[in-house]
C-alpha cells in the first residue's frame, strides 16, 4: 500500500521515515496548512530543492546560456585579426 504512490515528478515513490524537533514538525504543520499542500509534498518540494542546488552545473549548457553573451559589444578587438597577426608574426630569437 504504501510503496504504491505515483503521481510524483520521477515516477514511484518509496515510503520512508524521517525525525523531526517538535517546532520542525509545527512549523511544517502550519506550512501545510498555509499552503494547502502536504507535509509529505513539503518535505519532497525541499529536498529536490537541496538535490537541484548541490548538483555540479551542466558545463555545455552553461557555455551555451553565454554563448553570444558579447555580441553587442564594440569595446573588443577583433579576435580573428588578432589571432593572424598572431598566426604570421616571426618567432622570438631566443
């Protein structure tokens, strides 16, 4: 009966247990009633939140969210001149 819940955003859910101070419990209490949520829905709203914050960032989806970041700009050089110019130029002596 109690493994049986699906309705959550993964799929099923697993039944567990969890210790709560006597003033967590009725601060999540009285947030469920403000809310009008669950206090199961509560607890499960928190920890995707704390999951969602400690995962390390998605690299290429970062580089493409700035992708173009400075495509406005007029303060820069011009990247493909510079590179060759830098491309032609004689190695140092040493």
């Amino acid at each position: 009966m109690y493994n049986s819940y699906t309705m959550h955003s993964v799929g099923a859910m697993i039944r567990t247990q969890i210790y709560l101070t006597e003033a967590e419990q009725r601060g999540l209490r009285a947030l469920a009633r403000h809310t009008g949520l669950s206090q199961s829905e509560l607890i499960r709203q928190a920890i995707d939140r704390l999951l969602s914050e400690q995962q390390e960032p998605d690299r290429s989806a970062l580089l493409q969210q700035a992708r173009g970041l400075w495509s406005t700009r007029e303060d820069l050089p011009n990247f493909a001149m510079l590179r060759r110019e830098l491309d032609h130029a004689e190695p140092d002596a040493a």
